[in-house]
C-alpha cells in the first residue's frame, strides 16, 4: 500500500469512529437538572405513601406511589414487557420476570428501564395459612408444619402453613407485582433519584460533607 493509499485509509477509519467529547456547557447543564431532580425527589415525596416502611420490611424503600410521581416529574410512564413467563401447573409454580419501561410522552423513546419479579417460590405466595381441619383434608400430617396463633371468639386457635394449591388465582397478582417492582427499580435509575433517596433513607450520612472532603484531600 502507498503512502498515499495508506494515509486514505487512516482518515476513512478515524472518520468512521465517532467522538465522544465532554463539553463544559453541557455538564454544566446535566449537573443542574440532576441537582435540580435531587431536591425535587427530598421535598416533593411523603414519607408513608411515596417511601418508608412497611410491616415485615425493616429499612426503607421507595414504593408504588412515589415511583409514579417520579415518573410523571420525567413526563413519562411505565410499560411491561414480560421477558419470562413460568406456568408449571402440575409443580404449583407460576411466576413473571418483567421489564418496565420508562417511557417519555413527548418523544416516545424508552429513557429507563428496570426488572422485576415475581412468583409462588416466594414464601408469601407459595405458601398459605388453613385452619386444622383444611390441613387434614387437603391430606397433611399436622406434625411438622409450621403454626402460628390466632385470637378468634373460641379463643387462641392454631393455623398451619401449607402449599397454596390455589396459585392460578394468583397469576394476574404476580404480573402486577413484577410490574411494580420493575417501575420502582426503573424510577430509581433516573438522573438523581438514587441519590436522594440515599440520603432520605439515610439522613445520618451527609454526602454533601463527604465529597467536598474527598476533593480537599
């Protein structure tokens, strides 16, 4: 090859390989929605309805609720596209892998996404509390089953976990909340909720303090 030929060819390929360059209005510019977004999320999200706690759940999370309204502060919504569906009937198995997309209204285009899922190998949907006689009928030994103590006008009576044999009722509650959870994780991954959340969760660390320290060093 000539040098001429050669030089062709250099400029071609450089030509074909595009530039990523960081420009300083333009990270000026993310910098401040980001900031922007930050406070956004500290002030306009409730503790009990949009984030915090719940029964069986000790530490803080964001829920349904506030998901959407970080999702409607982006102009966008959630969709679900199933990416694994498992329905095993004779195994008592059912259960969703689900993406929710983040969709923005104005241009259409999928900003955002997270996955969630959902089944009856969860102990909360696998399993189901009966009553002794239930037990006896559906043909289980009492002994060995796990119990737990319930106040009824009879007094303290037991109930008995077992299998939930009833799963096909639970197929649309699974979708809807492999839904939800993919809408959350998808609604955290946006520009400068995560971080927000972070310090609401967690008040006692001052992020602000840590980096200004990390940068003085």
């Amino acid at each position: 090859m000539t040098d001429t030929k050669r030089e062709i060819a250099v400029v071609r390929e450089a030509s074909a390989t595009p530039m990523v360059r960081a420009e300083e209005e333009v990270l000026a510019t993310t910098l401040h929605n980001i900031q922007l977004m930050e406070r956004w999320v500290e002030t306009a999200l409730e503790y009990g309805p949009d984030w915090g706690r719940e029964e069986g759940i000790e530490r803080d999370f964001l829920k349904e609720a506030g998901a959407d309204k970080i999702l409607a502060a982006f102009n966008s919504y959630a969709r679900p596209v199933v990416v694994e569906k498992e329905i095993d009937e004779p195994r008592n198995l059912c259960g969703y892998i689900i993406m929710a997309e983040v969709v923005h209204r104005a241009s259409g285009q999928v900003i955002a996404a997270g996955t969630g899922v959902a089944s009856t190998r969860e102990s909360k949907w696998g399993k189901r509390w009966v009553w002794e006689r239930e037990a006896l009928n559906a043909g289980y030994q009492l002994k060995g089953l796990k119990t737990r103590t319930v106040n009824t006008k009879e007094g303290r009576v037991l109930k008995y976990r077992v299998a939930n044999e009833n799963w096909g009722d639970l197929v649309h509650t699974l979708f809807d909340l492999a839904f939800k959870r993919g809408k959350v994780e998808a609604a955290q991954s946006l520009p400068g909720v995560r971080t927000a959340l972070s310090r609401m969760f967690n008040p006692d660390l001052q992020y602000a303090q840590f980096w200004r320290d990390m940068n003085a060093a």
